[in-house]
C-alpha cells in the first residue's frame, strides 16, 4: 500500500517550502483550506477507526452484537480509504507534509487501536492481556514513526516506489480482525460460548491472578513482526 508519504513527483516544494504556506496562512480555519483532497481520504481512514472504536464501546454497553459488528467492519472500511489517499495524492501531484502525518495517525487509529480494543471486547479482558494489548497498539505506533524517517531510505524502483516494508504493515492487523471476525460468527467470545485458545496461569496471589490467553501470543508476535528491521515484505 502506498501512503502519502511514497509520493515523490518532480517539481514537488522542499520541505522548507512546504512548511511556509502553513505559516503564512492566517486565519481560524486556515489549516482546513490547506487540506488537499488526498488529506480528506485519509481523514476518512480515521473517521472510520473511531466509529469502530464507539460501536465497541456501545456492545459493552448494550450487549447487542449488530454493534459488535459494525466495530469489526469499520477498519475494513478505513482500510479502503487508506488504499486510495496515496492514489489520489499522486492523480493531483499534491502530498503534503501534513497529509504525511495524518495518514500514520489514521492508520494507528484504524489498523492499531481499533483491533486491540476489539479484542478486549470480544473477551480478551485479563490484566495481562491488556498488557499485551498495549504494547500491540506501541509497537503499531513505533512501527509509523519508523516508517516516516526511514522510508526515502527504502530502496526503490523505477517509479520510485519502496521494493519492500521493513516489518510487517500496521494494515496487516486486519488479519486479526477477520479472526475475531470468524470467532464472533462461531459465537466463540464471551458473551456467549466464551474466547477460544485457555488460559495460562502465570501467578496467583490474593491481589489477584496473572492471567492470560494463550491467543495474546499471537498479538505478541505481531507486534514484534510490526517492528521488524530485518523482516521485508515485499510491496504489491
């Protein structure tokens, strides 16, 4: 997936450039009028994960599963949008410094927080799986920040596109939403027949146990592919 900040045209302003009609614009809503069409899709990315983000708060309130499921497709939804900002940002030759910024925000929102709140919801609730559940989102968030200083020194190809991610893709993650997606419709979440996989005991003590599922591997081990500096993915 490209985002905006892959896009390199020729004749695009330097950074310091780029910087100064930020600055040189007065005004209440004169950020909103330095928005380019492209900022627009991503901010759709965004608006998208935080629907997710409400819809999973409204099934812990309500227990009604049409909310589960609104918060499961949402990412989905940001996911095509993401697609398509660093498409439109190339058919209008207008990236931007601040469309950069925007689309590492969006994606932590959608494709980093969305899905570990998702899997609270779903049952994954312990004080332990919400440790793991927090560095998931950390390293979400290490992973875009690595991007964005690191990514003009990606090898390219002749349309200058990156050959490769370093680490797996923080969109990725929508794998383990179709999971939990799959876990919901074979009703395996705990409002119902319970979360699949156990439970491991790592201590107890009268304060409380440390708990935590045996799944929490797997979202351990994503983070970690997410932060990869020799694991390369090769680009569509």
């Amino acid at each position: 997936m490209t985002s905006q900040a892959e896009v390199k045209k020729k004749g695009q302003p330097t950074k310091e450039h780029a910087l100064m009609q930020y600055q040189n614009t007065d005004g209440h809503f004169s950020l909103v009028r330095n928005f380019r069409l492209a900022d627009l899709v991503t901010i759709m990315n965004g608006f998208c994960g935080s629907f997710s983000l409400f819809s999973s708060a409204r099934y812990l309130t309500s227990n009604d599963k049409t909310h589960l499921w609104a918060a499961l497709t949402y990412p989905l939804a940001g996911l095509m949008f993401d697609f398509f900002d660093g498409k439109v940002a190339r058919w209008r030759n207008s990236a931007s410094l601040l469309g950069q910024e925007l689309d590492s925000l969006a994606d932590l929102i959608s494709f980093g927080v969305a899905p570990a709140v998702l899997a609270f919801v779903i049952g994954f609730r312990t004080w332990l799986d919400t440790v793991v559940l927090a560095a998931f989102i950390c390293c979400g968030l290490a992973r875009l920040a690595r991007f964005n200083a690191t990514v003009a020194l990606v090898p390219k190809d002749q349309s200058g596109k990156s050959k490769y991610f370093e680490g797996l893709p923080i969109p990725s993650t929508l794998c383990l939403v179709g999971l939990l997606a799959f876990w919901t419709q074979k009703g395996w979440i705990e409002a119902e027949q319970g979360v699949p996989g156990g439970v491991l005991t790592l201590w107890e003590s009268k304060i409380g146990s440390g708990e935590v599922h045996y799944v929490m591997i797997l979202f351990g081990a994503w983070a970690a592919a997410m932060v990869s500096k020799t694991l390369h993915v090769p680009k569509p």
